[in-house]
C-alpha cells in the first residue's frame, strides 16, 4: 500500500485527535490508496483500512448504474413504466397540494418511470414538514430514519404504495425513497434479491468481495460501531461487531442499503469513471443535472442544496464554482464519496451520523486538493 497523501491522512487525524468522530477512512487521489486512524468504537481496537461501513445513501449509485446496464442489455427503457413489474404502483393518487388530508387526491397524470427513480421524481419520498402524509408514513413504517428498515421489501411496497403520492411523477423532487423502488425493481426483474442481483452482475465481476447487504459473521470484526448525535454526546446505535446488519438478514432487503469498504468502493468508482461499467452515454447523464427546474422545490431539502447543485442517477451533481461537474454522494451514517471531471477521486468513511458535528470535516476535505500525478496511461 502506498504512503497516504498528506492533506487527507492530517486532516482525519485531526478530527479523530479532537474526538469529532472515533475513526475513520479517507483517500483523495486518481488512484487513492485509504488510509485509516482512530477506533473501531469509542474506547476500542484501532480502526483498519478495510473496515466495513454502512455506507447508507451511497448505495444509491450503485444500483442506479445495476439498472443502466439493464437500460444496455435492452431489459427496459428510462421511459418504461416500472409498474409493469411493480403493479403496486399501477394507479397512484397524487395529493391535491402536499400538506393535504390524504383523502384529497387526483389521479396521477403519468405513470412512474425508471427515468423518475433515478432522478427522486416519482413523487415518493421524505417529508420534512409535519402533514398528513409525513405522519401517515411514520406510523407505518416507510418513514426514512437512521436506523433500517423494519419491513422487508415486498411489506414495505405495499404499505408505500397504499399512500398518495406527494406530487405529480416527474414534476416533483423528493429524497431517497425512489431508490428503495429501484431496489425492488431490480429484483422483479432479475427474480432474485436486490443483493443477489447486484453480487452477480456488479460486486464480484469488480471483486468487492467486501460489499454486501449484510456483513458475514466471519467479518463481523471490521464492523465498527454507528453513533448517532445528541447534544454535544455521541451516542451508539449500532455496536462494532454487531448489531441489525450482522449476518443473514430476517427479510429481503431489496429496497435497502449496502455495507461497503473504502477499499471496495474506489475499486467501483474507479470501473465506473473508467467506462467499464455503463457506456459514455449513460455515464455522462448519471453525471448531469437531470431535473427539470420545477420540480425543485427549496423547501424538500435541506436548505441552499438547489442553489449550486443539481442531481443526475442517483448522485448530486455540482453545478458551478471551482467543482464544477464534480459529481458525488453521502451517506447518512457519515460517509461520503466524490468524482471531478480530471479523474480525482475522493473518499471519506466515518460512522457519525450527518450533521453539524461532522460537517466541517466533510467542507474540508471537499476542499482538500489532490497530489500532482503523472497523465494516466490510456486504456
């Protein structure tokens, strides 16, 4: 393994130094090697370079290109509607205005495309304001949290889809709950678990032997521990070496998330900048703003995230300043993941959920720079 760059490796030294996080794994660079520092847990053996993290919402561009490839292979189309393999989502009804009684709808204009999963247009997704609908989707069980999902994928489907949507499909923007569709989707299509499908086609062909919806008990070791935020305290969620994704799951995770290594990741990423993966095409609209001005209301994200990005297939997509063309995601439990237009890729895995305690870590090492390098041989 080569020696670290060293912005990136004093960088998460320092943030582990000051107890921002227990540990952690970055790597910045063409062709990054990661390195690790700090803890497996508050307290416990060091953290390695191939520890197993729950990457959460990174996953979402993985599945997006599983899909891409069945775009190549002629398996549908962006425009197919995906309720001929999801006939829960034949005839939805759409809320009259967001915030309304849920008996209040009108019938979809559209059907639900695969176009609309990738770009979180379905008119699925999070609900941030206290309505009807947010409410409704806490009490059964499709509300997104940090924590995974308590119904497998066939119950969680049925009850989603037992609810209006919250817009018209592809004239509004709606976070992460078009992924877990997508995820279905896949495995309508392949007839086999999201999982499975993805192992076959993208994890082992690329040896990411490390990736997977679960982490093998044999494994369990390099699982470090997920903590959440409370007050200025960290606050487990997860053990290291334990915990909800130890093992065999109880049900089908199809519309879940993958655990990953930084190792494994860069192997991914690497294939996809590369074009071995989806062709230049599909690669360049993955890594293109793909939504369409309206449908981008201010209020249904976080605050100023329209305001320099867009979002392509399943990654956020800056839209100008010195990053221009970068394209990239996070994770909810405190990883996240970059590729600029020059080639560099970046990486940073921690288990501290999103928020305030980690943001300057994440602004920082968005602004880190690269080692200079040799031009890449072409292939």
């Amino acid at each position: 393994m080569s020696t670290p760059t060293p912005g990136p490796a004093r960088l998460l030294d320092r943030f582990v130094a000051d107890g921002t996080i227990p540990g952690g794994v970055i790597a910045l660079g063409h062709d990054p090697q990661p390195y690790a520092t700090g803890a497996m847990a508050v307290g416990g053996p060091p953290l390695r370079a191939d520890a197993i993290f729950r990457i959460q919402s990174m996953t979402k561009l993985i599945t997006a290109v599983a899909a891409l490839r069945l775009v190549e292979q002629g398996e549908l189309t962006l425009e197919s509607p995906v309720a001929t393999w999801l006939p829960e989502l034949a005839e939805p009804v759409v809320l009259s205005r967001p915030d309304a009684e849920l008996t209040d709808t009108v019938p979809a204009r559209t059907p639900i495309t695969l176009r609309h999963l990738l770009t979180n247009t379905s008119g699925c997704g999070m609900i941030l304001d206290d309505t009807p609908l947010q409410r409704a989707m806490a009490a059964n069980g499709t509300e997104a949290g940090p924590l995974p999902p308590t119904l497998g994928a066939d119950d969680w489907l049925a009850a989603l889809s037992s609810l209006p949507l919250v817009g018209q499909p592809g004239e509004v923007w709606r976070y992460h709950h078009s992924f877990g569709l997508l995820g279905i989707l896949l495995s309508r299509i392949s007839g086999t678990s999201t999982g499975e499908h993805l192992e076959s086609t993208v994890l082992a062909p690329l040896g990411m032997s490390d990736t997977g919806c679960s982490v093998p008990r044999e494994k369990a070791h390099r699982l470090p521990a997920a903590y959440g935020v409370e007050g200025d305290e960290l606050v487990e969620r997860e053990p290291a070496a334990g915990g909800f994704h130890v093992g065999p799951p109880p049900y089908d995770m199809s519309h879940s998330e993958l655990l990953s290594t930084a190792p494994d990741y860069l192997r991914f990423l690497r294939a996809l900048r590369d074009g071995e993966l989806i062709d230049a095409e599909h690669l360049a609209m993955l890594s293109r703003d793909q939504v369409p001005d309206g449908a981008k209301d201010p209020s249904s994200f976080f605050p100023g995230f329209w305001e320099h990005t867009g979002w392509g297939f399943g990654v956020c997509v800056v839209a100008d300043g010195p990053h221009r063309g970068r394209f990239g995601w996070s994770g909810g439990a405190g990883t996240d993941f970059f590729v600029d237009p020059d080639g560099t890729m970046g990486i940073v895995l921690t288990q501290v959920e999103m928020g305030g305690r980690i943001a300057p870590l994440l602004e920082e090492y968005g602004e880190l720079t690269a080692p200079a390098q040799e031009p890449p041989v072409a292939r």
